[in-house]
C-alpha cells in the first residue's frame, strides 16, 4: 500500500471533503443565504453518492494506475467555485434521476419503516419469552438437596429463636415467683425453688407454707393465754 493511499487521500478527504464544507453549509444556514444553501447542498448529496461508489472502487479498482491521484483531483473538481462540479452533477444527473424514482423511494422507505418496526416488536417478545423459558428453566433445573441444604439453616435458625424464647419466659416465671416464695411470713430461711417447677406448683406451696405459719401462730398465742 503506497503512502498517498494510507496518509495523504484520507487526511486530503477528511479536511477538504468533510470538515471545509461543513463550515462552509453552517455559514450558509446563518447567515441564511439562499443561492450558498442550494449550493453546499448540492455538495453534500452529491458527495454522499461518491461515498457509496467510492466503497465498491476501493474494493475492485484500488489497483489501478493512480487511482487515489485520481479521486483527489475529483474532490477538487467539486469544490472548485470555478469549476462547480458539484452543481454540474446534481443537475444533469442526479436531480433527473432521483425525480424519475422519487414516487417508488419513497414507497420503499415507507414499506421498510413499517416492516422494521414489526420487526423490533417481534425480536422483543421473543427476546423477553426467550429469557421467561430462560429463568423458569434455570430455576427447575436447581437440585432438591440443595434447595433442602438452603431451607435447613433458616429451619434450624427458627427453631433456635424459639427455644430461646420459651427459655427467657421460663427464667422470668422463675425468678418472678422466688421473688414473691423467697421468705416466709415469719422471716424464715430462704426456700429453695428449683427452677424448671410449674409456677402453680410454686403458689400452692407458698399458700401451704403461709397456713401452716398461721397454725403455728394460733398455737402459740393458745399456750400463751392458757
């Protein structure tokens, strides 16, 4: 591949055949002079068509003798305000040609519109029935040992908090009622309450031990008057 081919016609192309009419069409549009509008677009459709020629000769004629010599002296022509290649294009070819096809382009553009819309639709609701039998698939395919080993820490963790509940509850019941069965009613010693006794076993004793402190007490005062 020689030099001009790899450097200089892309780079001659980028600056004058891209950017320069560029500027050029802005200025145009602000200051919104007529005959330079009709002028730079002329240009650009003219230029858009040499694009899409230029893709299949670069590809089929690319070896031919300076070949890309060639195709700068053309963007030359075009821009040229003396020469004016690009208005004498558009007008004796261009216009004529897109004026005979310009019912049927139009036709075409509008079929491919309705039929690419349809298109998008039907992709996504396939794409997204294609990820639903995707998922549902995934998740009937996960083994029952390890949706049993997941299920089992939450199980086991369940069963510890209530353990752990009935084993708070047990403890305030026991210390509630030691708090009320901890002395007589004479100062006695302390009474021994295991801690796993039902709490209506605790009172009924508490009962019997105020009973037989008040029979004691009759008995007393009886010898003392006797």
């Amino acid at each position: 591949m020689s030099f001009i081919h790899m450097v200089i016609y892309p780079l001659f192309r980028l600056l004058f055949g891209t950017l320069y009419p560029a500027y050029a069409s802005y200025k145009a549009v602000r200051t919104k002079g007529g005959r330079e509008y009709v002028k730079w677009m002329m240009y650009w459709i003219v230029f858009a068509l040499f694009t899409c020629i230029e893709t299949f000769t670069d590809i089929f004629l690319s070896w031919f003798p300076f070949y890309y010599e060639i195709k700068i002296i053309f963007v030359i022509w075009l821009l040229s305000p003396a020469t004016k290649g690009s208005s004498i294009l558009y007008r004796k070819f261009v216009h004529p040609m897109l004026s005979s096809k310009e019912q049927e382009i139009d036709e075409y553009i509008s079929k491919a519109k309705e039929q690419s819309y349809k298109q998008v639709l039907d992709l996504g609701s396939k794409g997204v029935t294609a990820l639903m039998q995707t998922a549902l698939k995934s998740i009937n395919q996960i083994p029952p040992a390890l949706v049993s080993s997941r299920s089992e820490p939450a199980l086991s963790d369940d069963v510890d908090t209530v353990d752990a509940v009935r084993v708070v509850r047990r403890s305030v019941t026991v210390e509630q009622v030691h708090d009320l069965s901890m002395y007589s009613d004479d100062d006695a010693a302390p009474m021994e309450v295991p801690e796993e006794i039902p709490v209506k076993k605790v009172v009924k004793r508490r009962a019997a031990t105020r009973k037989m402190t008040r029979k004691a007490k009759e008995v007393k005062t009886d010898e003392l008057s006797d």
